[in-house]
C-alpha cells in the first residue's frame, strides 16, 4: 500500500507548484501544508500518521520545490489559491496546516466548503501574521537577494500579512454552514493569535489534540 | 531614452516626450515623461487598470506650467512587464523604484484612485521623500462599503472566492479579448460611464495594441478587477492625520461605478493640519479627465512655483 514519494506538478498561473504524494492510503486524502519558510516533509510525520488515507504535501509558491517569481507580491488569499490548484489535482481533501499553512487551510475551507471536507489548524511558523491591525508602513529600500528557497520576498510580506479577527471568522462561518460538516475547523494549535482565538470560538469549530482531530475528519 | 511619437486622436492629448525602463526588484517598468529634462520633477501615479497615458492631457498641462511630469505604468498595466504574482506592497516598492530613478530630493507626488491610496501610503512609510501630496479621488471611506445584512456579506464573499478561485484556475495561457478600438471602447464605457466614447477610442490607441485578430488591452490578463482582503477603508483614513507634508485632496463628488462615494465630510475630521479639501460637483470618479483644467489649475495652485 505505501509506494514511493512521488511528486506531482501543478499549475497556479505562472507558478510550477511541487504537490508531494508522501504515502498511498484508502480514502479521503490528507494535504499537509506547511508554515511560513518551511517546505514539504519529506515522510509522513509521526503525528499524522495515523491518518488511514493517502496523504500529500503541497510547497507554497516561492518554498520548497515550488516555483519562485520575481519581485514578490505574496498575499496569504494567494495561497489559498495554491491549494485550490491542488485540490483540482486532489478532489475532496481534508487540510493539515501549521502556521501559515493554518491561516491558509482556513481560508481554502471557507473558500471552497465543498472540496475542503475539514482542515486542522496547528501551531507553526508565520501562525500570527502581523496581527489584526496594519503595522507601521515599511517599504524595502532595496532589492532583497534570493539565493534560493524560501524566497525572502515570501519571509518578509507573510511575516506582516494582516489577519483581522472578524475576516477569520467570515471564513470560519462560510466552511461551517457551506460544507454541509458538523465540525469543519479543528483547532489543535498551542498559540492563539486574535484571528485563532476568534476562529476557535466560533460554532463548527471543535478545539481538540491532533489525534482527536484525525480520527473526526477519517471518521465516514 | 527613446522617443515616442504623439497619437493624435483627442483634442488636446500629447503623449510622453520621453520614455525609459527601469527595473524594481526584477520587474522592468515603463517609465514616461512630460515636459524639459532638467525642470523640476512632478510625479503622477495612475489607477487600478488604469496607465500611464491616461495622463495625456493632464500632465502636458502640468508641464506647460514649468514641471517635468514623470508617470509609470504600474506592474502589469501599461507597456511594463507582467508578473507573476500582483499585490499593494509589490506596488508600493515600485514607487520607491521610479521616485529613486527621478530624485532623492523631496518632491510633489499626485495620486489618482489606487494611486492615490499607494501615494499615501508611500508618504506615511518615507515623508522625507514626498515634499506635497496631492490625492485625486483616493480616499475610500466607510461609506464606500456596501451597507448589507451580515448573511448577504457571507453570500457576496462565497461568490466572490469561488469565482476568483475559478479565475485563478485558468489565468495560464489567458489573453484578452480582441476586438474593434469601438468594441473596447465600449467595453471599458460599461466601468467609465462618464467619460467621452471619444477619450475611450483614444484610451484604446495608446493602452491597447493591435494583434493580427484586432486591438486587445496591454493590461495582463491575469489581473482582474474587484476582489477581497481584511483590507479596511479606515485604516487608509488612519494614515492622513500624521501626514508632514502639505495635502490637497480632491474628491468627485457625483456617484458612479468607480468611485468611493466619498464626500467632503467623511474625511473632514481625518485630514492633517492645513490640508486643504475640494470637492467637485458633477464629476465622477476620473477628475482629471473629466475635467483636467480645472485640477491641473487646483494643483498647480496648491504647489506654486515650479522650484
């Protein structure tokens, strides 16, 4: 049942993203998306793995194997697309995200309530953003270098994103009354930035430890 | 620096003297100037989908006046390169790009809608780059936000992303659509109502370029109007009131499909010592074109001798 990792190219716009296939499995497939400057593991993690289906890894435009653009331009709604480029690879998934990853799983599961068949939201890199309000402007005074990746344009606009608790929330509302699941949102995360806190409080949302949360989404 | 011919075709419309590229972290941007080399320098920053020439009677006003106008086409729009991802900070570098190709002086910056809202921004994060602000209609207020139920807004919103999501599925090998310079005039009529069927065949000469199957929009097909974001109208009002620089803001004040629906009021309280504040009846959005005497006189009043 396990074959070898294998990965799959997928198109969003005119970025080449890596989607990792890190283990075979009967049913509905688990997509781990990483935090901000991390890329895809390599094996299934032990926390995961009592996942009984297929799970795959996406690497965010700019991270990992996945294609770097110039000039930035990063936005976390951007991601959200990444995994729909994904999901039109995937079909009906339940999400994985750490950090970044769980800001972005929650958006792709507000954004599209009937592929996203649940998503797990634990702690990681880049799990705050730059809080509920704009910080004070900033703009580069020069090009950064990018030697590779993580592109630094990535590191530097997602470390600063904005991330309103009422703008969680509206995502967190439309997974949990579109998708049709009792619990859509599993919060497994240590942290709680504002936009957690709120997404945590909000109905259809199950605060629970990561096997818990596994065994809710596997469950037919 | 290359020449580029005038296009005649509109009464009073004169293209660019000069054009040049610069690059801005990777991305090359076309670069357009208006009036003598050595003049002192006045920076014109375009809409959203809109370019650099929409300024072709605006800014050879201003530069009859004794400035050197210096307009880009933002990335993506215009003659500059397309990019692969699009988004306000990417924007807001590129200004620092094209303000640093003109000058490290302090210098006067008018901004029209988008441009508006990024000049701003520009001038809350570097003031000792921008000696006057000047905002053309870019101002959004709370007002400019839809006033609907709560469960409206979801609804609006799930519509929204998933047709964004569809969109972003098949940007890969979009173009735009051909047609006549009257098909895409009419076409960009139906988000400009107010302006001339006249102004917008014009538009479509110099914004436009004519593929073998008919004019198509420069524009990159991967951009696309409207959208979302935890972006909010009051945290663009919340940077006004530390402003350094002197601010003249002119708003449209009739109503139409491009505009903030602003009114002289709601940005009243937010405005920094001294600003001043117009607002002018029966013109829309597009202030300058509407009517470009009248703005490029309020501008060039409010920043006196060219110096």
């Amino acid at each position: 049942m396990t074959r070898p990792e294998a990965t799959v190219t997928v198109l969003h716009s005119r970025i080449e993203l890596a989607l990792h296939r890190l283990r075979d499995g009967d049913g509905a497939p688990l997509l781990h998306l990483h935090g901000l400057g991390e890329r895809s593991p390599t094996a299934v993690p032990g926390h995961l793995a009592g996942w009984p289906g297929p799970i795959w890894a996406l690497d965010f435009t700019g991270h990992g194997a996945s294609g770097m653009p110039v000039g930035g331009g990063y936005f976390c709604e951007l991601l959200m697309a990444d995994v729909d480029a994904a999901l039109a690879h995937l079909g009906p998934t339940i999400l994985y995200g750490r950090g970044l990853g769980a800001y972005v799983a929650l958006l792709t599961a507000g954004a599209r309530p009937d592929l996203v068949r649940g998503a797990i939201l634990d702690d990681g890199p880049g799990l705050k953003g730059g809080g509920p309000e704009p910080t004070t402007p900033y703009v580069l005074p020069e090009p950064l270098e990018t030697p590779g990746p993580p592109d630094p344009y990535a590191l530097f606009e997602l470390s600063h994103d904005v991330r309103p608790a009422d703008y969680a929330t509206t995502y967190a509302r439309l997974a949990a009354t579109l998708s049709g699941l009792d619990v859509a949102l599993a919060v497994c995360a240590q942290v709680r930035p504002p936009w957690l806190a709120a997404v945590a409080a909000e109905p259809g949302v199950r605060e629970i430890d990561r096997s818990g949360a596994l065994a809710l989404f596997a469950a037919p | 620096m290359t020449d580029v011919p005038d296009a005649a075709g509109y009464p009073g419309a004169r293209g660019p003297e000069r054009t040049r590229a610069i690059v801005s972290h990777g991305i090359r941007l076309a670069v357009h100037e208006w009036g003598e080399r050595d003049a002192p320098p006045l920076v014109l920053a375009h809409g959203g989908f809109d370019f650099a020439r929409t300024f072709d009677v605006f800014a050879p006003m201003l530069a009859e006046a004794g400035w050197r106008i210096v307009a880009w086409d933002q990335r993506g729009h215009g003659d500059s390169q397309h990019a692969a991802l699009y988004s306000w900070e990417a924007d807001l570098r590129d200004v620092v790009a094209v303000v640093d190709s003109v000058s490290r002086d302090p210098l006067p910056i008018v901004g029209h809608s988008k441009g508006g809202g990024i000049t701003v921004q520009f001038a809350s994060a570097l003031p000792h780059r921008v000696s006057h602000l000047v905002n053309l209609d870019g101002l959004p207020s709370r007002r400019s936000m839809p006033d609907v139920p709560d469960h409206e807004r979801t609804k609006l919103m799930a519509d929204e992303l998933g047709t964004w999501l569809d969109f972003r599925r098949n940007v890969v090998g979009r173009s735009r659509r051909p047609g006549t310079i009257d098909e895409l005039a009419e076409r960009r009529g139906r988000m400009n109502p107010r302006l001339s069927r006249e102004w917008l065949r014009y538009l479509v000469t110099v914004g436009g370029r004519r593929d073998a199957d008919g004019w198509r929009w420069k524009i990159d097909p991967a951009l696309r109007m409207g959208g979302f974001g935890p972006w909010r109208a009051q945290w663009a009002m919340a940077r006004l009131p530390g402003l350094s620089m002197p601010l003249l803001a002119v708003l449209g004040l009739q109503p139409e499909t491009m505009s903030s629906g602003t009114q002289p009021a709601d940005i009243e309280p937010s405005l920094p010592p001294g600003a001043r504040i117009v607002g002018l009846e029966d013109t829309g959005h597009f202030v300058h074109i509407e009517q470009p005497r009248r703005v490029a006189e309020l501008v060039l009043d409010f920043l006196g001798t060219p110096a």
